[in-house]
C-alpha cells in the first residue's frame, strides 16, 4: 500500500477539526450554564495566535492534531489545583457537568449531519423513493405506485439509502424479499414480495467496464474470479478481452453466440495485455443467477426547498442508519459473514481510505472533494458513538459517573473511581491495539 504525504495531511487536518469542533462543543454549553473555563486551544503543539477574553486564554497552534478546553487552574507542576470556585465545573451540579460532557458527542452529532445536508446540496441526495420498474426484473411484476416510500426490507428497518443499500447487498439474490412501503398519497403502509426468477447461464469469469474501450475495441477488465477456467485463470485485470471464437465482444451477434454455449465448452479467448494480443483457449463454467430485484431509489439535486427539506430530513436520520448498520454488521461478525477484522478502522484504516480517494488520479478534484466530505460526515457521526464508550479519556465515562451518582445521591467513592478508571484504561488500551491489528490485517489482506 503507498500513502502519499497528501493523504496524511487530510487526515491528520480532517480528525483535527472535528475533534475541535467537539471540543468547542463542551465549552459552548459551558458558557451557556455560566461555568467558569480557564483556556481553549483549537490544535496543539506550539502557539501560533494567542489572545484573552473574558477570563478565559484563547490559542490557536501549530499542529492539527486536535483540541482541548481547560475548566481547571493548572499549578507550575502540571497538577490541577483544587478550587473551592462555584463557578468551576468540578464545582457545579451533576445536571450542568452531565450536559457539558454530552455536548461534545452532541456537536459532532450536528456537524455530521450539516456535512451531510451540503453534501446532498452539492452532489444530490439519493431518497427511499422507489423508481421505475423495468420489463423483466421482479419490482416489474408487483403493483406499486412511483414515489412510495421504502419502510422495511425483509423485516428490517430502514431510514436512509445506506440502510436500503446494505439490506439489498446483504440479502440472498436466490431467495424472496419482502417490502414494505408506505404510500405517497394515503401515508398507509403495503407489502410487496419479490419473487426471483432463476436460471443458468455460461459463465467467463470475469467483470469488465461498461462499453468497449476506443483503442483496443475490447472490455477493459477490472476483476477476474478465481474459477475462472476451472480454477486456472487466462485472463488478468487490466487486460482487455477482444473477441470470442472470432466473435468481437462489441457485435450484436456476440450475445447470441455466447449465450449458446455449455458448461466445458473451450473457446479461444482474443486479448490485450501490455498493448500486446494474445489468444488462449479457456473452458467455460455455469453459474446459477436470479433476474435483477428492479429495485431503484429515486436521486433527486437538491435545488427547491421542498428537496432540500428532504435533505435535511435524510441527514437527521444518518446518525440512525450509522447505529442501524454498525448493529447489524457486529451481527454479521457472530454470524461469520463478516471478518472481525473488519469491523474497527484506527488512523492506518482511515489514512488508507482517504489515500484511496486523495490519491485517485482517474478521479475529478470535485469527486474527491465531495468524497472526502461525505467521509468526514460518517466520522464526525462515528466520533459521537465512539466517545460514547466507558473509557477514561473519553465522555462516555464521565457520562455513566454522573448518572451513576444521580442515582445514589452521593458521589463514588475513590476506590470504585480509581477500579473502574483501571477497567477502562485496559478496554481503551485493548481498543487501540485491535484497531492497529484490524488496519494491518487488511493491509496484508489487500483489503
């Protein structure tokens, strides 16, 4: 895997200001409720502006590794130093520490859904509205009406087009669907079951480019299974496939002919690979398929006010579809559809993800841009579940104490804060080293 330097820097810049934005978010309540803070940094490292307002030290410095917001005075040691200050946040009522600590999940909750709402502006929103059905898929047998809403896949809720995108990729094309819709114009729900119908055709092997590419007058190929000529491939990715027995793949008698082959037919396979044409004979393999579901969501660009509506709609509903999916792939996991490996991404997973979008130079500055902005949405929406989570260093914990001592009517004792900050530092430490495991497995994988 090769990261260029540019991918690292959009990384480091992209976590940098969400975390800001998260720390910006603890102080704004804070403010709000009259408690006292003593200084905001936005990054770390060196100052490069500083200023002071109302009490409270202003920074902006030099490394965008993050941010942080200081609601105690600091002693020349480096120790907090311990105030009898109402107006400090240590000092204040459960209730007030309680929401400053959500309010940085909160303003990455928000942030995650603003990034949505302009990303739908910029590239168009794709709804749950379901399109046109054509002739032969199994949609085209159902009575539905154009416009009706997609409630529930196979007993499955969804909310957004992701939610609808990992049901269809996730069901078994050979087996029935159930849908649930609810009617545009009665807001009464209907179910519709979608039949497949299955057959057998001649398989090559492979997966290839729509249309022919101009300088060869071929297929470009982009993916080859493994089976292909029982188990010993011919053909390459990146190789384009010409012609088959003298049949080139862009005539209209190329169709007819391939579809009258058998299972253990051999062909002669016509192919570039270099600039250079080859031939090979390969034998071809049945595959059993269903025709197409016919199901399609309806895009809209987002350019009156009722589509922007929807927008916002579909973006206040992101943070459900990131539970709903996250739920569902830990389902996966204890199914063994799913490698664990696959389920947390650290810094390595994350960096190699934006260099797959940074550094695609067959991709327009716009696509990247727009990319880049829907990934920092599903972080920024990520960052809020994730600091969720009862460990030292993150709110989830101070969230769980509050509500804990709410309960009690007192606060922990010293010894039941220090075992549980034990517990979570080992669950933090354990989440760290699974998450550098995770990216290298794939790594090594070519995942």
């Amino acid at each position: 895997m090769s990261i260029s330097i540019w991918s690292i820097l959009v990384v480091i810049l992209m976590l940098g200001l969400l975390v800001t934005v998260h720390e910006l978010g603890h102080f704004w309540v804070a403010c709000l409720l009259k408690i006292k803070a003593y200084e905001v940094s936005i990054f770390v490292g060196p100052k490069l502006v500083s200023w002071k307002r109302n009490g409270v030290d202003y920074s902006i410095r030099c490394l965008p590794f993050g941010a942080y917001v200081r609601f105690t005075e600091i002693a020349e040691d480096g120790s907090a130093i311990k105030s009898d200050d109402p107006s400090e946040l240590i000092n204040q009522p459960r209730w007030k520490r309680l929401l400053v600590a959500l309010a940085g999940p909160f303003m990455n909750m928000i942030l995650g859904i603003l990034l949505f709402i302009i990303f739908f502006c910029v590239s168009g929103m794709s709804s749950l509205e379901v399109g046109p059905a054509f002739e032969g898929t199994q949609l085209y047998a159902q009575e539905y009406t154009y416009g009706d809403k997609i409630v529930e896949i196979n007993g499955h809720k969804v909310f957004t087009y992701l939610d609808f995108f990992y049901e269809m990729n996730d069901a078994n094309p050979m087996d029935e669907m159930e849908l649930v819709l609810k009617s545009d114009e009665t807001g009464k729900t209907y179910e519709l079951t979608l039949t497949p119908e299955i057959y057998s055709r001649p398989m090559l092997g492979i997966v290839h480019l729509d249309g022919t590419d101009n300088k060869y007058n071929g297929w470009e190929i982009i993916e080859v299974n493994e089976l292909q000529n029982n188990g010993d491939p011919v053909l390459e990715v990146g190789d384009y496939l010409i012609s088959i027995d003298g049949y080139q793949v862009d005539t209209e008698e190329f169709d007819d002919y391939f579809y009258s082959l058998e299972a253990g037919d051999t062909v002669t396979l016509k192919y570039n690979r270099d600039g250079e044409e080859y031939e090979a004979e390969s034998q071809m393999t049945m595959i059993t398929g269903a025709n197409d579901r016919g199901v399609r969501v309806v895009r809209y660009d987002v350019n009156t006010p009722s589509e922007f509506l929807k927008a916002v709609g579909y973006s206040c509903l992101m943070p459900l579809t990131v539970v709903n999916v996250s739920i569902k792939s830990i389902g996966d996991v204890f199914e063994g559809e799913e490698e664990v490996y696959n389920m947390v991404s650290g810094p390595v997973g994350v960096t190699s993800v934006v260099s797959d979008v940074v550094d695609n130079k067959d991709e327009e500055t716009e696509d990247k841009v727009n990319s880049l902005l829907m990934l920092a949405a599903v972080i920024s929406i990520g960052l809020m579940f994730t600091n969720m989570l009862p460990i030292p260093g993150l709110d989830g914990i101070q969230v769980i104490l509050l509500i804990v001592e709410m309960i009690i009517g007192h606060k922990l004792s010293e010894r039941s804060e220090n075992a549980i900050n034990v517990v979570g530092f080992f669950m933090l430490l354990g989440l760290v080293l699974f998450a550098f495991a995770s990216d290298f497995i794939r790594i090594f994988k070519g995942g």
